[in-house]
C-alpha cells in the first residue's frame, strides 16, 4: 500500500485512477492544477505523485521542475505526446517514469510499482560508500573525501546505481532501463552524464580514478588502487 498524489484535471480520468487505485489497496488524494499539487505536495507526505502534464494552470513539464525544487518524491507523469525526444527530457528533469494516454489500469499498477520498489530498495541501504566516496541515498547526498559533490539529479542517479554494484560492469542498456527508465535510447545520453560526472569525481576516461568503462561492455564503479 502506498500514499498517492493524483494531479489530473480531466474528471473522469481522474475518477477512474482515484477508483483503481483505491482498489488497490492505496490511499489516494487528487488535485486538479499544478498549484494545489505544489502544496499538496508541501504539506502532506506522499510515496508517489501520477502527474499529467496538460493542466489548465501551469504546464506540466514546469510543475515537474518546481515539485522538484521541493521533494524527491517519485513522479510518474502521464502524458498524450508520444515524442522520444520530449520523454527524455522529462526523465532528464527529474521524472522517475512515465506513462502515454490512453494507458491500461494493469500498465499503471506496473510501473507504479516498479517506482515503489526502486524508491524502498533505495531507503533501505540509504548510504553508500566506495573509497572516498560516501553516498546518502536517501538525504541525496554525495561526498567524495568528506566534500560534498554537487550533482544533478540524474548524475546522482546514476552514482548511486553504480555504487551500489561496486566493481560491477553494469552494461548500458540497464543503465537506460534502470536510471533513466527507457527501454531504448542514444548511449550519447549515458556518454555526456558520465562526462560530468567523471568531471566531478577529479578524473577523466583516460585517466580514470572511480569510473572506468569496459569497451562493448559497460561501466563499472570501483574504488581507486594505490597511487603508484
């Protein structure tokens, strides 16, 4: 059983979610716009937030910017444009999954609880550490040496996955389906992010330190050897 937010301006779509969902054992509250969404989210504690991107007050790609100026709280977002490219930036801008109306009830229970058992998975080992680095999952936290990283959301994301397989050569295409939540996409997506991220860290590809990618394999994340 989970607390869900469902921010859905269309009242009979919004009934039949708060119905199924209710079936399900979970306990359900519903706005219609991004603002009572915005305080919904601020005041009372959720699991899950279902949010449609096509409210009347504030589009939703912007409510999902602003929700995640304030919660991490897992946002599936529902949305009518079946575009690769705009379902990319939304997974780049903080949404945890997402979902192309008309969708199924069963649809929705899977990814919803997917979400939720990545989201528990992650507060029940809520700190990493790999040599110098000590990762806080659950506060988002990163320090590499005892200084904090500052990180995106999905650079931490992706930190995170990888140290918790340390010396794990993760392959790419689970990185798309469990980071970023896609089952297809440009490995020039997970080539940037490590770019950024290896920035951080001190390092580079060609001198790498924490990260190293496996050539035709993947990436794996293990604690530096002894300086020569």
């Amino acid at each position: 059983m989970a607390s869900v937010l469902v921010v859905e301006d269309d009242q009979f779509v919004r009934s039949a979610l708060i119905r199924h969902l209710s079936e399900a054992s979970h306990t359900v509250r519903s706005v219609g716009t991004a603002l009572e969404a915005l305080r919904e989210v601020a005041q009372v504690g959720f699991d899950v937030v279902i949010l449609d991107l096509g409210l009347p007050d504030l589009d939703g790609a912007e409510a999902l910017k602003m929700l995640r100026g304030i919660t991490n709280v897992p946002v599936i977002v529902a949305t009518a444009r079946d575009d690769e490219a705009e379902i990319v930036r939304l997974l780049n801008d903080g949404a945890d999954d997402y979902l192309v109306k008309p969708f199924s009830v069963e649809h929705l229970s899977a990814r919803l609880a997917a979400v939720l058992r990545r989201s528990r998975t992650a507060e029940a080992s809520p700190v990493l550490h790999v040599g110098g680095l000590r990762i806080d999952v659950q506060r988002r936290e990163a320090l590499l040496d005892g200084a904090a990283l500052d990180l995106t959301r999905r650079e931490f994301d992706l930190l995170a996955f990888l140290a918790a397989r340390p010396g794990v050569v993760v392959a790419r295409r689970e990185l798309l389906a469990e980071v970023w939540q896609q089952a297809y996409g440009d490995d020039q997506t997970i080539d940037v992010h490590l770019s950024w991220l290896r920035r951080k860290l001190g390092e580079t590809a060609a001198s790498p330190r924490y990260l190293h990618t496996v050539r035709g394999v993947g990436v794996k994340l293990e604690p530096p050897g002894p300086r020569p």
